[in-house]
C-alpha cells in the first residue's frame, strides 16, 4: 500500500519520496529509493548498529524507523558527515588508526562516533566501549576502533581550541 | 565537526614493513564503498529463496503455479529448472542447488523466485506450495555410522588413522578427558548478497561477495550447463568472510533467475537467512589421552576427534585433516595415535571458519596440557616449554619442520609480559555488566596460557596456486590479481610490495574478476599474503626486468648498472638518469603464477609431508567470574604470535585483535544452538557476538620476526591463529579461576553457576 509523498530532510537537502510503501523503514528508502547506500543493512532488528544515523541529535537504528514518521526532522547519514570532497576527523581517525578492515560497520560507528563527541570531548574509554556497544564489529576486535575515537576527539579538540585562539 | 581536507586517492603508499594506509580506506569512512547488496541495474528484480522448514524429509511434490500467476512475479524455479549439474561442492559436488527430492537440513533451499519488490517476493514464496513427507531426522554425530545413509554418499565423510611412531609407548602419568565444542558461525557483517545481470549471449555477468571468484564461477558455470567464459564473476564490496563465503550460496540461484527472466536481479539475505544460508564451525566431540614420564616429557597421545559435518561435505574433509594433523598442538610427542572423523548428519552443515579445526582441537589439547601440569605438579608453563617444537621435529605427520618454529618464543614472551589488568571499581567492568554481578564478594579471577598451531596455504597435494599481472605505464603500476579482498588488508599489501619492487609511488589495482585474470585462489588458510602476495612480487619484478633490460639495451649500459628506485631509472655509474614515467611511456607488462613448495596427501597412517608451513601463537587471559550467577568477564588478553616478518604493524595488530575477539566469542558467548535439526537462535538477538564492552584491551607481548625461508618477504599469514590460541585461554582461566573442569565451550552461566566452583585450582584428577 503507497503512502502520500513525503519529504525526507537529508544531509542538509530535501528528498521527496513518491510511491513509497507505508510499511518501509528509514534504512529501506535510504538506501533502495534515494540512492542512499552508506547505511548499512545487518540484522534490521536494532542489534548491530550498521545502519545507524542521526535523527536531529538522536542516534537511532535507521531499521527501526518508519521512513514516514522521519519527515520534518533532520536527518544525517555517513554521506552527509562531511562536505564533499572532505573528511571529517573521525573518518580520518578510522583510516589513521587502522579501524577500517571490510568497513561493514564503519559507517555506522562513525555516525555513532561523531555524536559521542560531541557530548563527550575527551572521554574515558568505558564511557566510548559503552557508547559503541550497540554497534556490532566483527573484523577489529574494536581496539583500533577505541583507538581512532581517541585520535578523533584530540583532533576536534585541538580544532576547537584553535578556533578561540583565532 | 571540524573537517580534514584529504585528496580523494591516495597518493603515498608505504614500503614493505610500513604503516601503508588501505588503499580503499576512503571510500570506506564515505559510504562510498560499493559492497555486494549495495548494487542497483536498472531493470533490476529482486530474488528470494524457499528454504525447507523441516531439516529431515522428503519432498513429495513443489506447486509454483500460484506465485507464478501473482503480478509482479517474473519467474519462480525449482530443481527441474537447474540445466547442468544439479550438484555443487567445494570438494565434492554433493549439495543440490535446489532440493531435488529430498531436504537433509532446516534451511535448504527448495525453491527461488523473481519479483518486483521485496515484498512480492515474500507473497510469492509464501503462495508456493510443497508437500514434505517428514522423516526422521539424524542429529546425533555418535550414531552417523550405524543409521541409515541420509544421503547417497553415505553418512562418513571422512576418517583418518593417525598412528605416529611406536605404538606401545606408556609413561609415568596418565591423563584423560573429553572435550566438545559448540556451532560457532562466522557471522560476517555483511549477509550473502549479489547481482546477476545476464548478457546477449546467454551468459551471465555476477557481482558477489566471496572469498574465491574462481572456485565459485566453476561450479556456477557447471550448475548453468555454461562454458566457464560465459559466467563472470566480478567481486562486490565484502563485508567480511571469515570462512562463511568458501561455499557459494546464493550464486547460482541468482544466475538462474536472471538468465529466465532476461533481467539483473539482486538477492540479499536477512540476517536469519543468512544464518541457515552458509556452513558454521565443526561442532566437536574430541576424548583424548596424554602420556608423560615424570619430568614432563611427552610420550604419547591417543584421541579420537568426531566432527560433525551436517548434512552436506563442503570442507570438512580439509578440515578433519587439520584437526587430526594438530590434534596434540604445537609439542613434540614420539608416539601418537588420533581418530579423525567426519560424519554427516542433519544438522545444519558445516565447513570452513577461521582456524579451519584447529580452533576445536587447540581447546581440547590445551585443557589436556593443563590437567597433565596439575597431574605432574608442575607449572604449566614449564610443560608446555619443555616440550614445545623446535625447528628440525618431527608433527605427529612425521613432517619434519624446516622453516621457523619460535614456539618456545611465543610461549616465554607472552607468560613473561607484565599484566596491566587492575581490579576495577567500575561496576560496568564486572562480569556481566553493571548491577548484574550477584555479589562482588564472590567474583574470583583466573589467569591462564594456552598456545596453538596451523598450517598455512592449502595441504595434502592440493594443486595451490596464484596469478598476478603488473603493468607500468607512464610511471604508473597496474595490479591486477582475482585475489579477494575481505577486509583483511591485501589490497594495502599489493601496493606496498608493487612500490617496495617498483619504486613507483602510483598505484592501481584493477577491479576484481575471472573476466581478466586466471585465479588466485581463496582468500583462506592464512594465504593470500604468501600466495598472491608471491604472485604480485613476482609480476612485479619480471616487470622491473624486462624495463631495466630494454633500458640497457636502449643506453648500451650493463643492465647491472641500473637501478629503479624513488620513481627513477638510474645508471650507478652516474651515466644517466631519467624519471620512470618516461621510460615508461611505452607500457611494460608481466603476468606470473606463483607457487608454494608442493605437498603431498598423507598415506594410511595419518603420515606425510602434507604442509607447507606452521604458524605459532600463545594467549595469555585473565578473567573475572561470578561464581554465583556463572557470568565472566575477560579482563585481559596478552598475546604473541609467529608473524615471520611484519609487512604492514596497523594491519597485523587489527588481525591480532579481531582474530581474538571471536575466539573469546567461542569462549564465553557464541553458540548456534540446534535442537533436533533446528536452529534456536538465528538472529543478532540471541546470537551473541562480543560487543565493544565484552572485548578485553589486547595487549601484544611479542610479534616472533623471524623470516620463514621460501615465504615472500619472509612473511607468515597472519590471520588465524590469534583466533585458535584465544579459545582456550579464556577458558583454561576460568577453569583456573573456578577450579571446575569445564570440558565445552562455549562456556554457558549454568555450567558454573550451581556446579560449586571454589575458587580453588583443579586437583587434575581424572574426569569420570
């Protein structure tokens, strides 16, 4: 059964979806509809956290979304982290650190990441073990995960810090 | 959010032994990184499977008509639309590509069909109608022998007689036990997935996730009744393998749709899907008993190993190989007898996984280790050195080992690594978590070693090989290798060893496919660094001599004059220099198969050359249990490993952790649990795989560089042992820290909780 167009607020653009199905989730039309393929599909039950994106300031598995209950909210995904062209630190902590093997999780976590700092500028590493610990990773064993979240965060520090000096 | 400029390729690779980073590391951090169920054709239909739901009976009858006549449905198929072979298998072509009569497990495909949408793929299935008549199923591995064949080969896959040395050899002491291991799945990230766009010519183009391209294309080709030309197979963005992608799965049925239909369909497994739709890790019965003299010397070892098959070969005759071949661990031992079996069952069919059957045997080996210590009075330690290999021993195949063996090594650097494990105050560090922990009074620790081996690359004669093509052109260099990249890193390693031979900070690597190049085997048994990492080098090089040889010839210089190093060609002699891209302006190519020194298949006894190489790893855990409610929490993880020689430390150190990671899964955690042929817990929420918060800091005591002679570079594979070591500390440490004896794994809350653990050490007295 298709649902009334909507419009999906993505990335800073807007994306209306025409013909969508009422039952379809957030991860579904991202990524089968608006050629959004960076959010990951795992378990679509909320266990694994790959298909993890920003709803305004709330971390949600994109699965357990309803795609038409996200209209009028802000939504962020991993292609929309940074500017095009760019990266933004966390992304450049994964690669430094060696936190990329298959990258099945990695967009996800970062999504994930990028909103932990944002709280939390220098945290303890049980505060991140437990913030990443919705977000499944088979290949790291998460050390050099934990250890680009450190990277990431001295980095967005040291941004900030010069931002006040300027 | 602050934001990094970073150009979009990468422009500086590193040397052999440098922290290169992942050529395809950008793509990954964007979301740019295509993996295989992220394709979309125009056209495209979507593909599901009809999986039995009875892991035992015959199929009496299957209707597609209804979901043929539904709108939207393009196609709906069953056996008697497979055109060729019926069969496939990786060893033995013994599984039906759609269930032809007769269904041997919960799960197997029956019917697959083609549709619009998703959801009109479920409707369809749901309306195709079969009628099973329900048998009996087989489900007791002890019992495989003496009922009656489920399948036309027989329920024994395999059994090797292992007899070593004289037979007669008794010591002082004596200890016995017996050991089971549970299903553990590789559950890779990424479920099965792909995409078969059929051509105009009756072939088939597939994109798909694997672990070897060609392996697959030749039985998809077979399956379709086509020449192996007309079925390429492009690799798809992989989102980890582990074992599970050695079988094909989903690729022939996707190549049926597509070639009936005239149309790309894509097919993408749910995770419960995906839990029925590939082989999980042996589940095993292992009884074993060690002899010592007094002072700890091995005299011999007697086991019998059953591994359970499920109901289709697929490796696990390779496997039961490797289990049988290491049953004892890395120790030299004189005198050894080992039954392997295999057996098939209707469970849900087994085959490779990371460690490929060392991992069950290394748990076994381990605990018998610990218990002959307690038995002796001595350290375990102590025992484990004083019989660890040495390079010139003789394994229990009476191979003699002739590259490096640093078992000892292994052994002493990781029990001599100072722990930093503290006692935390934190109460989320407690086992199970924070407010779990029935009394913090009661929570004891243990501490414990345990050391494992493997062979690395193919054994037992298997024809192993891998192809490599370099091209230079204007200063560039072109790899091109089948050599599937599952996350592990060769891709890094291609560019480093191209720039380690060439000097060229440039380069590519051309996309994956059968379509380009012959094969470069599996991207299995801790390989592909040696194998295609041989074959690279060697391409490589032949293309570094035939340029220095058309440059001499050019110049009239001595080609021994001439070196190629930072983008250059340079005289030693000073007489000239030019830059790389000019010289080669007009291209130079080379393609090479490499090889490894050649095996042999072992004879009666379970003897012979069957290996080509070793590697070593030792574990150190420490773990926290509550006694109480059964719950663990691993503090710490030391390790050391036989590495060879490092080639890239980022990489190496992610194999070590992630390798450890799903062996304290197995520990403490991971179990497909079956009942009566069905699987109980398919899904992430009742299959625990380790979270952030249950992995211990790994701490790396040692990586063992001692280049193994004939190895590229020198460089071992890295990639399974930190997964067999792993297993069998966690549990020796809560053995240690309990004093129960523990015999499975995974280690389940009721096996401690109620069974009154002290605290104390085990008395290594004989189970009865």
């Amino acid at each position: 059964m298709t649902v009334d167009p909507y419009v999906l607020h993505i990335n800073g653009a807007d994306h209306p979806v025409v013909d969508g199905r009422i039952d379809e989730s957030l991860l579904w039309v991202l990524r089968e509809r608006l050629e959004l393929p960076g959010s990951k599909n795992a378990c679509e039950e909320g266990e694994c956290g790959s298909c993890t994106v920003r709803l305004d300031d709330e971390i949600v598995c994109s699965c357990l979304v309803l795609a038409a209950s996200a209209a009028g909210r802000r939504i962020t995904t991993i292609e929309g982290l940074a500017a095009e062209g760019e990266l933004a630190d966390v992304q450049q902590a994964f690669i430094d650190a060696g936190a990329v093997q298959c990258g099945f999780c990695t967009p996800g976590l970062l999504v994930a990441i990028d909103r932990l700092l944002d709280d939390h500028p220098d945290p303890e590493e049980l505060t991140v073990q437990e913030a990443i610990s919705g977000n499944l990773c088979r290949c790291t064993g998460y050390g050099r995960i934990l250890a680009a979240v450190q990277l990431a965060a001295a980095a967005r520090r040291g941004s900030e810090t010069q931002a006040v000096v300027r | 959010m602050s934001v990094v400029t970073t150009p979009q390729r990468i422009d500086r690779t590193g040397r052999v032994g440098e922290n290169a980073p992942r050529p395809d590391g950008i793509p990954k951090v964007t979301g740019d990184f295509a993996f295989s169920g992220d394709f979309r054709h125009a056209g495209m239909l979507w593909g599901g499977t009809l999986r039995s739901p009875h892991p035992s009976a015959r199929v009496l009858s299957v209707d597609v008509s209804r979901a043929l006549a539904m709108t939207g449905v393009h196609a709906a198929l069953t056996w008697e639309d497979v055109p060729g072979s019926l069969h496939y298998g990786l060893e033995h072509p013994d599984q039906p590509v759609l269930a032809d009569g007769v269904v041997r497990y919960q799960g197997e495909p029956v019917a697959v069909v083609a549709a619009d949408h998703p959801d009109t793929v479920r409707r369809a299935l749901d309306a195709i109608v079969v009628d099973y008549r329900e048998l009996q199923p087989l489900i007791d591995p002890e019992l495989a022998e003496e009922a009656p064949p489920i399948h036309p080969d027989g329920n024994l896959i395999r059994r090797i007689q292992l007899r070593h040395g004289p037979q007669e050899a008794v010591g002082d002491v004596a200890v016995e036990g017996t050991y089971e291991v549970g299903m553990q799945d590789q559950a890779p990230l990424g479920t099965e997935s792909g995409l078969a766009v059929p051509d105009d010519r009756g072939g088939v183009d597939l994109y798909v996730s694997t672990q070897d391209l060609h392996a697959d294309r030749d039985q998809v080709a077979a399956c379709l009744g086509l020449e192996p030309e007309a079925v390429r197979l492009t690799l798809a963005g992989v989102g980890g393998a582990f074992g599970a992608r050695e079988d094909i799965s989903l690729h022939v049925h996707l190549c049926l749709l597509a070639l009936r239909t005239g149309r790309p369909v894509k097919m993408s497994y749910s995770r419960t899907e995906s839990f029925h739709g590939h082989v999980h890790r042996h589940p095993a019965r292992m009884w074993y008993r060690h002899h010592a003299r007094a002072d700890g010397t091995l005299v011999r070892v007697e086991a019998r190993l059953l591994f359970d098959g499920g109901a289709y070969a697929s490796t696990s005759s390779a496997v039961l190989a490797n289990a049988t071949c290491f049953a004892v661990g890395p120790y030299r031992v004189d005198s050894a007898q080992i039954e392997g079996v295999a057996v098939r069952t209707n469970n849900p069919p087994c085959g490779a996984m990371r460690g490929f059957g060392c991992v069950q045997v290394c748990f076994a080996h381990e605990a018998q280790m610990d218990r002959l210590a307690d038995a002796l009075g001595m350290d375990p330690v102590e025992l484990r050195l004083a019989n660890a290999l040495e390079p010139g021993d003789r394994i229990i195949t009476g191979q003699r080992i002739t590259g490096t063996a640093p078992v000892a090594e292994v052994i002493r650097s990781c029990a001599d690594h100072p722990s930093a494990a503290a006692r935390s105050d934190n109460p989320m560090s407690r086992p199970g978590g924070a407010g779990r922990t029935a009394d913090v009074e009661h929570v004891v620790r243990g501490e414990a070693l345990a050391v494992g081996f493997k062979n690395l690359m193919f054994s037992e004669g298997f024809d192993d090989y891998s192809t490599a093509a370099c091209r230079l052109a204007d200063g560039v260099a072109t790899i091109t290798s089948a050599c599937a990249e599952v996350g592990q890193g060769f891709v890094t390693l291609a560019h480093q060893i191209a720039h380690e031979v060439l000097g060229v900070d440039e380069v590519v690597l051309a996309p994956v496919s059968t379509a380009t190049i012959a094969s470069a085997g599996s991207t299995s048994a801790s390989r592909q660094t040696w194998m295609s990492g041989g074959a690279v080098q060697a391409a490589c090089e032949a293309v570094r001599a035939r340029l220095l040889d058309r440059v001499a010839a050019a110049h009239g210089v001595p080609v021994d004059d001439l070196v190629l190093v930072d983008g250059r060609v340079a005289a030693l002699s000073g007489a000239f220099e030019m830059d790389l891209a000019e010289a080669t302006a007009q291209p130079v190519e080379a393609e090479e198969v490499y090889r490894h020194a050649p095996t042999v298949a072992l004879d009666d006894d379970g003897q012979g050359d069957a290996h080509v190489s070793f590697a070593f790893s030792a574990h150190r855990a420490i773990v926290d249990v509550d006694v109480d409610l059964g719950l663990v929490k691993v503090v710490e993880l030391t390790t050391s490993q036989d590495v060879g020689r490092v080639l890239n430390p980022l990489q190496v150190i992610g194999q070590l952790e992630g390798g450890a990671a799903q062996g304290i899964g197995l520990a403490v955690l991971e179990e497909l649990q079956v009942a009566e042929g069905r699987i109980l817990n398919p899904s992430f929420t009742d299959y625990l795989l380790p979270t952030a918060l249950d992995m211990p800091p790994v701490e790396i005591a040692a990586l063992i560089e001692q280049p193994e002679p004939g190895a590229p570079f020198g460089a071992k594979g890295v990639g399974e042992p930190p997964t067999i070591s792993s297993t069998a500390a966690v549990a020796a440490a809560v053995r240690r820290a309990t004093g129960l004896d523990l015999p499975r794994v995974p280690i389940r809350p009721a096996d401690i909780a109620f069974r009154g653990g002290t605290g104390q050490r085990p008395t290594g007295e004989d189970p009865s």
